[in-house]
C-alpha cells in the first residue's frame, strides 16, 4: 500500500516536471563555447582574447623550438636527429625545414600562411567595436592593439611570401559563390605602404610608454614602420640584382626607383625613437665593467630595460621554454642536457677586433707554428664584447661554471691523444696514472649535446636557478625590436641616402656599447660595413635571415661549393663572403713536460666529418612557396617565382 | 565450438556478398614517358632538382601533377588517357622554356595508350666530347663548352665543377671530392680541363663516379655530362 501512493507521488512529480514547453527544454546554453555577445560582454574576458591573438603571431625563431635559431651555418646541430637535415643536406626547401606536424598536419618554418587569424583579428575589431560592455578609451586602446596585431602579422607575412591578399574585414560566405571570397595578391610594395600607413595612424593610438614591453606600444608601431620601409627599401635597390626573382604584376619585386623614398621613411621613423618622443629608449648599459655580459643581460633582464621595445614574454609556471634546458653547457648542468646550438667558427671569427680589423682567430704564427696560449680565452682577447655575450667560449663560464671544453691532448710529435667519451681518461706517455685527456662539454666528433664546433651559445640562455631544469624551465623574453636595430636601422638608412656621416654616428652609439670605442668615420661605412654589423649584432635573433633575403646575397654567400679553410679565414669582412659550411675551432691542451709550452693551449681550425653537404640557396628560396592547396583553392593567386 | 563456426561463416558469407559492389578504379595504365633533349641529344641534370607541371583540366581542383626530372632528363607517369598540359616553371632547368606574359607555354599532349616523347629545348650551354680519366690517383675531366642560346636570354658560365662520388649520383649533393674553375678563367671554350685527387674511400672501393657539371648566373639549376664509372 506504501510504496503504492510512493509511486504514485513519484508519477506525478514527473507529470508537473515534464510539463515544460520542449523548447524551453531542449534550449541548453552550450558550457563549453562562449558565444560573441556572451564573450565581450566582460571587459576582462576580452582581454584574455586579445592576449590569445598577441600569443598568436608569427615568430622565427621561437625560443620554444631551438632549431628556428641556428640555421644558415652561424652554427652547427648538435644533436644526432638534425646532423643530416642541417648538414647533410646542401638546399632549403622552398617551405623551409619541417617543424613539428600540428593536428595532424606538417608545418614548415617559412610558411606561416595563416587567414584564420587574420580574420579572427578582423571579427575581434568589429566584435569589440559594437560591444556595449566596454568604455569607449578601452574599446579604442584594443583596437588599436589589434590592428597592431595585424599589421605586424602582414609584415611577416610579406617578409616570407612578398605580396599577399590583403584582407581587412570579416568575410562571410553567401552561400553561392566561392568567387567572392577569391582575392588576388597584392603588390609587394602595396604591402609595405599598408604597414607604414598602418604604423602612422597607430603611433598616435597607442601609448608612448617605453615600460610596456608585451603589449603594442608608440615605440613598437613606429619600430616596425622603421624595419619595414627599410626591407622596402633595401628590396627596391639590391632586387636589381637578382632580377629573375620577380614577378611581372609586382607581387614580388620592388621597381629600382622607389628605394630612396622607403629610406627616408625608414630613417626618419628611426629618428622619432632616437628623438624620444616615443618613450625614454636607450641602449643597456647597466653594466660596463662586463660588456660581454652586459650584452647578454638585454635579454634576460627584466627590470627596467630601456633598450628592449616589443617583446614575447614568458612567465614562469604559465608560458615558459626550455631554451636553457636545451642550450645549457652538458657538464654539470641541472638536466643531463643541452649544448645543442654550437656557433661556428664562422660566426665567431667574425667579431671585429677592438682596432675596427678584421683578422682571423691566430691558430698559427707566420711560420706555420702553432700559438700557444696561456688561457684558453686568450685566442679571442681584445675583440668586440658582443663574442662573449653571443658565444660561450672555452674558458669562459656560464652560471658561475667554468665549461670544460678541450679536445684533446697535443703531443710534440704530432700525435694526438683524446677520447671517445666526454672527460674520457688516457696514460700520457711517461706517466702511469690515466688522467683526463678531453673536456667533460666535448668536443667529440658525433657526440651530441657537446660543444662539437668548441662553442655553446650565450644568447637568451637564462642565468636563473631552474632554468635549465624541465619542471621549471625559462621565462627568458624573445625580443622583437630592441632599440640598437633602431640605430642600425637609421645608420643603413642614412647611408643609402648618402648621409654616410649620419650613419657613422648611429653605428658607433652600437659599437661603442660593445666596446669598439675607436670611432668609424663616414667614409668607413660600406654595404659591408653595414651588413657585418647587423650579423654580429643580432646573431641568432632572426635578423641574418631576412638580410640575407633582402639584400639578395643568399646566393653568393651559399653557392653550393664546399669552403675550403682557405676561403674561411680570409675576406672576412666582405658581406658576400662564401659560407656554405660550419667549422670548428678546436682547442688541444699542448704537453711537453720541459718545453716552456707544456700545459698551454692550442687551437686548429676544423671541418666535422657529420658536415657533408655545402649549402645551396636557390633563387626561389628568396620568397617561400604558396603551398598547391592555397593556389587551388584560389586561383587568382599567382606562384612564386623560380618555383 | 559449432556455434562459433556458424558465427565465423556468417560473417565470411556477409563480407563476399555485400561487398560484391563495384567499389574499385581501375589504375591508371597509360605509361608517359620521354626526355629532355636537345635537336635529339638528351640532356643530363642533377638529381632533385628540374621539377615540371603536368595539369589536367575538368576535373574540378585545377592543381598541378608535380615531378622532377630524372639525372638523365627523363620523365614518366601512369595516367589516365586525356588531355594533359606540361610546362616546366620559369626559371626552372639550365635551359631556355618558351614563355609569354610572365607565364610559361605548356605543351598539350593527348594521352591515349603508352606515349613517348621528347621533349626539345634551348640548353644555355652544351657540353661536347666530355672525356674523364682516371689515371695514378686522379680524375681528370675534358670537354668542350658551346654556346647555344646566343640571343637576349644568353647566360655567362659562373663556374665548371667535376664531380666524383663513391655512386651514381656525382653532383653537387653527394660527392666524395670537386673541383672548380670560374667561369672567367676559361680561355678557351674548346679544351676546359679539370682534374681532381681521389680522396682515400671509406670502406675501399675500386672506381669512382664522375660528371661535369657547368652552372651559369642567375641558373639555378646546373647543366652536366653523363656520369661515368671510372674503375682503377
């Protein structure tokens, strides 16, 4: 009887519960997905999808991925994966290197190609502008930011594709025809005017504040104004050059003539940093007893650093690299990892000597004999500080530990005694005891994870505890403009446009801060003079790529014949000069118990025999290929030329 | 164990009668085939590096069948009989390929069985009578060098190199030893000698391969001789 009226009670609560309408039943608001009216309706929220579209630009390199950093020969892989991508292999695919698959599907370093974000920047700006939830100077701040966004992310594309569809508002399919969704490419300089008239407008929208590093500034629009009139410029003058890598609607290639006038755009945006008006940008100098590491400390150092402009931040436990885990020096490291870039003697022997020269590092004396040097950092005395900010050399330290970085044990007869494993232990002759005849951070021909080519890299390496551990990792910032590119910016600038005096001012602001105090005069300041320094200065930043690119030198630089030692170590200063493979610089301890020499150190200059290959640029690795799918979906898109 | 087998028989005879429809293409079987040739003798490039279009059009997607030719010049597909279009892209090849407006002249083919066709074009440069020689340690390579593109689209000779490999491909990606001459330390375009040390082979091997390859400015691509096995 009981459970009779229970059921009963429980009938009808289901009748009174199941009597809503079925649409107000069915008519769930999705968890999940946030709709356009739901997601801008809180002014913080909004934030947080603009922070995912400053999360999204393109960069090349990435500190997530160590291999975007030392193409081009500047240094060596050393890690057993990338010896036969990198040197065993003399071209560049018209894509680049393969990165690692997304979803699914394979990704290239030279091939950002990406409308998803270009359109969703376009929605975030016709979102915000209708929101009611915002205030007006915050509505117009993320804006602003967001064209920013877009502009920046056109830039990088034209630096890759030259000129692309420009697409400024959200396209929506009718439903009929695909035709109207099909735009044609642009010009290339279409694409650098839409840039620089971009940045003119925004300099006057976005703060002047030189503190805000993450976030699109004054100083940032007007940065990226100054390095895209002068890739415009310096596209217009040395495209001549090459004049097979064009194409006949303008959309790759810049005619001769407009040159002079992106010079002056670039100059003068250049001089609207330097003048102050964008913020109170300076060059880091806030340790001038160590300029080496007060080079190194501009990109590790967080706090109050007026010489860095726009950045991508880290920030431990929330977005964080393994940029040191990877690079670290092996030994005594605090993973049982690292020392995967190794710069070349390429790279290194290039740093001026503080007289403005340029000489090789000295291996031998006139007679052919070896140097012998009390230090091992003795070789690379009396050069521009940047070395020791970019590379770390043997006998230097990294983290308060000296690297141990020594290949071997030279004899006075000639023979040399080394090991196959790192600190490996030998019986010199006349001795009984083995003892340590090679460095425990190599090199060792094929070890990877050593200083194979006897240098690690210094640059973006974070000196803090943790850092090279995995649970931890690095909060080290890519920088994207810093303000001693401005200087070199308005120096080439100035020099193209004949100021050559203007630019030797500029240029020696840069070089004294590394110590090349000897100031160069107008009359010292060539297309060499010009290219050099930008390679030295912003090594392993991803500026040398572009340059190579825009002054149309790849070909010559990689031409595919092998470098002989020969070529290596003369002309160094020359912006031409053949770099098709990267070598070593080997350090031997010298032992002759009774020669005055015994226990000092000398160097030869090497080749691995992992390097096989002598790079080959091709004319149509100058623009990256539209990947077949693109130009079928579209067919106005026309391909890249020498493809 | 009866059941089972009725499972096991129920399932075969389900998968032969349902699948039974015709869910098969026949594969392509027409064979294209041909080479590059120049007034009928075959040119000679390096391995993975002159790429060509074939293109077939209505058949939606207009996206291109891309190849590369062959060290030998040649080429070849299994296609379907149709129509077919080929070009090679501009700035492609040690040699001349007809353009207009910007855009390469494609070359229509109708493809009905197995085709062979040669394909004949204007190279920069010949190399005639490449003669190499293995003789006490070195490869020695002699040629002649004549000009064929002599209009406005003549290119300057950048560099000769000879090229020895421990196999078939000797070319500028894999070569055991080169030697270069600049193209402006050629004095005389009927007699161009290299010659080259045979380094110590690892493991030994008693021949080596050898071609010349000739690289012009502004060419990507370089031209080259037949390779040749020099056994010593």
């Amino acid at each position: 009887m009981k459970n009779k009226f229970i059921i009963a009670i429980a009938t009808l609560f289901v009748f009174s519960l199941g009597c809503k309408s079925d649409s107000d039943y069915l008519d769930i608001k999705p968890t999940q997905v946030l709709s356009p009216e739901l997601a801008f309706s809180d002014p913080t929220q909004v934030l947080s999808i603009l922070a995912d579209l400053y999360n999204r630009q393109y960069d090349y390199p990435r500190l997530t991925e160590w291999v975007t950093f030392g193409d081009f020969n500047e240094s060596f892989y050393s890690e057993n994966g990338q010896y036969n991508n990198y040197h065993g292999n003399s071209t560049w695919g018209f894509r680049g290197y393969r990165g690692p698959d997304v979803g699914g599907r394979a990704t290239y370093f030279w091939t950002p190609w990406d409308y998803t974000y270009i359109r969703e920047l376009n929605l975030f700006m016709e979102r915000c502008a209708t929101a009611t939830a915002l205030d007006a100077a915050t509505k117009a701040s993320y804006i602003a930011e967001a064209r920013f966004l877009r502009a920046s992310y056109y830039f990088t594309l034209t630096q890759y594709y030259g000129g692309v569809p420009i697409i400024l508002n959200s396209l929506e399919f009718n439903g009929t025809d695909v035709t109207s969704l099909q735009y044609p490419r642009a010009k290339e300089s279409e694409m650098y005017d839409f840039v620089i008239k971009e940045a003119e407008e925004l300099k006057l929208l976005l703060p002047a504040n030189s503190n805000t590093k993450a976030r699109a500034t004054k100083g940032a629009a007007l940065a990226m104004e100054s390095r895209a009139a002068l890739y415009a410029a310096s596209i217009a003058k040395y495209g001549a050059t090459t004049p097979s890598v064009s194409l006949s609607g303008g959309e790759v290639g810049i005619p001769a003539g407009m040159a002079n006038a992106y010079y002056t755009t670039a100059l003068k945006a250049a001089e609207e940093i330097i003048s102050g008006s964008a913020g109170a940008y300076s060059l880091y100098k806030k340790q001038p007893g160590n300029l080496s590491e007060n080079f190194a400390a501009i990109f590790y150092d967080k706090t109050q650093n007026n010489e860095v402009i726009w950045v991508d931040d880290y920030a431990l436990k929330f977005k964080r690299h393994g940029f040191t885990q990877v690079n670290q020096p092996r030994f005594g490291a605090e993973e049982e990892e690292g020392g995967r870039i190794n710069p070349s003697l390429n790279l290194v022997q290039s740093f001026e000597k503080l007289d403005n020269t340029f000489a090789p590092l000295a291996t031998n004396d006139a007679n052919g004999d070896y140097v012998y040097y009390t230090n091992q950092q003795d070789i690379f005395a009396g050069r521009d500080a940047r070395l020791g900010g970019t590379v770390i050399i043997p006998g230097s330290s990294f983290k308060a530990r000296p690297v141990d970085i020594w290949a071997g044990v030279q004899l006075a007869n000639g023979t040399v005694i080394s090991g196959g494993e790192r600190g490996a232990q030998k019986v010199l002759p006349g001795k009984t005891v083995p003892e340590q005849v090679v460095g425990f951070d190599g090199p060792i021909n094929g070890i990877g994870n050593t200083a194979q080519t006897g240098f690690y890299i210094r640059k973006y390496q974070d000196p803090a505890i943790g850092s090279g551990q995995r649970g931890v990792g690095s909060a080290v910032w890519l920088v994207r403009y810093r303000y001693a590119e401005i200087l070199l910016n308005a120096a080439e600038a100035a020099f193209e446009l004949g100021q050559s005096s203007v630019a030797a001012g500029y240029m020696n602001q840069v070089r004294a801060r590394a110590g090349l105090v000897v100031p160069l005069t107008g009359g010292d300041i060539t297309f060499d003079r010009i290219v050099h320094e930008r390679r030295v200065e912003f090594a392993f930043e991803g500026q040398y790529f572009f340059d190579l690119k825009r002054f149309r030198i790849a070909h010559q630089v990689f031409d595919g014949v092998a470098l002989n030692k020969t070529d290596l170590l003369s002309n160094l200063s020359k912006a031409t000069k053949r770099s098709t493979q990267p070598y070593s610089l080997l350090p031997y301890k010298y032992y002759a118990p009774g020669s005055p020499n015994n226990g000092k150190w000398i160097y030869k200059v090497d080749l691995s025999n992992i390097v096989t290959a002598s790079d080959n640029w091709q004319l149509g690795n100058y623009y990256s290929e539209i990947e077949p799918d693109i130009l079928t979906r579209n067919p106005k898109l026309v391909k890249q030329p020498n493809q | 164990m009866k059941i089972k087998f009725h499972y096991i028989l129920f399932f075969a005879l389900s998968t032969v009668i349902l699948s039974c429809k015709k869910d098969n293409f026949d594969a392509p079987k027409a064979a294209l085939t041909g080479r590059i040739v120049y007034q009928g003798e075959p040119l000679n490039f390096e391995y993975n590096k002159v790429s060509y279009e074939l293109y077939q059009s209505g058949f939606g997607k207009t996206g291109a069948i891309g190849s590369i030719f062959t060290p030998e010049g040649a080429f070849s597909h299994l296609l379907f009989d149709g129509l077919y279009k080929m070009v090679v892209p501009i700035g492609q090849g040690p040699f001349v390929w007809k353009q207009t407006g910007g855009k390469p002249d494609s070359i229509a083919i109708t493809l009905k069985g197995n085709t062979n066709m040669d394909i004949e074009v204007m190279p920069y440069y010949m190399i005639r009578t490449p003669q190499l020689t293995y003789s006490s340690g070195s490869v020695t390579g002699t040629f002649k060098l004549e000009q064929i593109v002599k209009d406005a689209n003549a290119k300057t000779i950048e560099r000769v190199t000879l090229y020895i490999s421990k196999t078939r491909f000797a070319d500028s990606q894999t070569n055991v030893a080169t030697t270069n001459l600049a193209g402006s330390a050629i004095t005389d375009l009927n007699n161009v000698s290299l010659s080259v040390t045979v380094p110590t082979l690892v493991p030994t091997q008693n021949y080596v391969f050898a071609s010349i390859g000739v690289k012009f400015s502004g060419v990507d691509d370089m031209i080259f001789a037949p390779v040749k096995k020099l056994t010593f």
